[in-house]
C-alpha cells in the first residue's frame, strides 16, 4: 500500500443488516456525509451497479455482505457482513482528504451502531514498512476489516488513531488515567470510552513514530492476551 488510506471499523452485536439499523446508518450517511457515499456495488467483480440512493444501496445492503465501491475522490472502498457468533462489522475505507471530518464521522457512526470496539486510523506508507518489518500478518490483519468472531479468539489486530471500547470490551480498559499517563486521551462516548492520541488524524502523516510509541506504553497496560503479537507464524 503507497496510498495514505482512512480506515473506519466498527463491531457490533446489533443486527446491522436488518431493518431499521442499516436503513438508518445508510440514511444518515447518505443524507449528512454525501461527499464519501458509496457510488457502486455488487453481489461480485466488477463492482459497477450504480447506487443512486438509499433505495438502491438496500437492494444489495439487505443480502448480507455487502461491498461498495467510490470512483470519485476521496476513493474507496464499503463493506458491511456478519459473522458466526453475530457480530456485525461495518468498514470504510477510503483514500486521504483533509476536506473530510474523519472523525466527526466517526463518532456519528459509533452513537447510531453502538459498538463494542471500533477504531478510526490514518494507514501511510511509513507505517507499512514499519508493519512489514514486525510482522506481515499482523500488520496486514490490523490494516484488513474487523471480525468480531477471530478478535475475541485472538486478540484485537492493534490500536489506531481513535479507538472505541464499549458493551464487554469495558472490561478489558484499563484505568483511565493510566492510559492518560501513557499519552492518550480518554473521551467519554456513550456507553464507553474513545481512546484517542492526538487532537488531529492529520497528525499521522508526519508523526508516526510518536503515535506509536504512545500507542506501545497504552498496549503494555491491557491485560496479556488482549492484542495480536507481531509475528508471521
């Protein structure tokens, strides 16, 4: 990956691909942030039946998984899915833009999905060489979609920019100020917590290395088990 990507994540136990929850994501989305909609979808490549409105993105939303795609700029990509023990994933990715309000979008997506564990990040080339040189897997699970069912059997993938924890997640947070202690900000948001390293995702295009060392010392307080080891076993 050359492109600097925006990643969205969300896990939830809600029924995401029923009604009303993603007629009311899809809406909303549609309807508040028209600047990153998913332009077109299919039940499989090439993706390329146009998504004029809600009406049409449900069509293939109510099937299960579901994929998009965006031609226009910021590009992307859309997925949402289910897995074995119900847990509902929800991803966006799309290509950098500081036009957008990332993390205003964020926030919006977390109060309608209420999530047990979602992250927003800022994926640069920098930190890919970074990740290769730990551990392809590892690195390539955090930058793939979250899967409710392989995180709670192998731990979380890794912490980005923004991360929340809510629902059974809250129990594994550590105390808030030990996690402040170690560089982070604690925000209160709904049932949980936003752990958050800096005021601006943009801040991920020139200071990575200062994001990661404040996101190791905040890993190293969670209980053992609870993140993916850098490895390629």
């Amino acid at each position: 990956m050359t492109r600097r990507v925006v990643g969205l994540r969300f896990l939830t136990k809600k029924p995401l691909t029923k009604e009303p929850l993603g007629r009311q994501l899809l809406t909303y989305l549609f309807e508040r942030y028209p600047e990153i909609k998913p332009e077109y979808t299919s039940f499989y490549d090439p993706v390329n039946v146009p998504i004029t409105d809600v009406e049409s993105a449900l069509e293939y939303w109510w099937k299960g998984d579901f994929y998009a795609r965006r031609r226009s700029n910021p590009k992307g990509d859309w997925s949402s899915g289910i897995d074995i023990k119900q847990n509902s994933r929800f991803n966006i990715d799309l290509t950098w833009s500081k036009k957008i309000p990332w993390y205003e979008i964020f926030c919006e997506i977390q109060k309608i999905l209420t999530p047990y564990h979602a992250h927003i990040h800022l994926f640069t080339p920098t930190e890919k060489e970074i990740g290769y040189e730990r551990g392809l897997s590892a690195y390539c699970n955090f930058r793939n979609s979250l899967v409710g069912v392989k995180i709670e059997r192998e731990g979380i993938h890794d912490l980005g920019w923004a991360n929340y924890f809510g629902g059974h997640f809250l129990e594994i947070l550590p105390p808030l100020d030990a996690i402040r202690d170690a560089g982070a900000q604690v925000i209160p948001q709904g049932d949980g917590y936003i752990i958050r390293f800096s005021d601006d995702i943009a801040d991920m295009l020139t200071g990575f290395e200062s994001f990661d060392q404040h996101r190791t010392a905040v890993k190293a307080l969670f209980p053992a088990g609870t993140f993916q080891p850098y490895t390629n076993d």
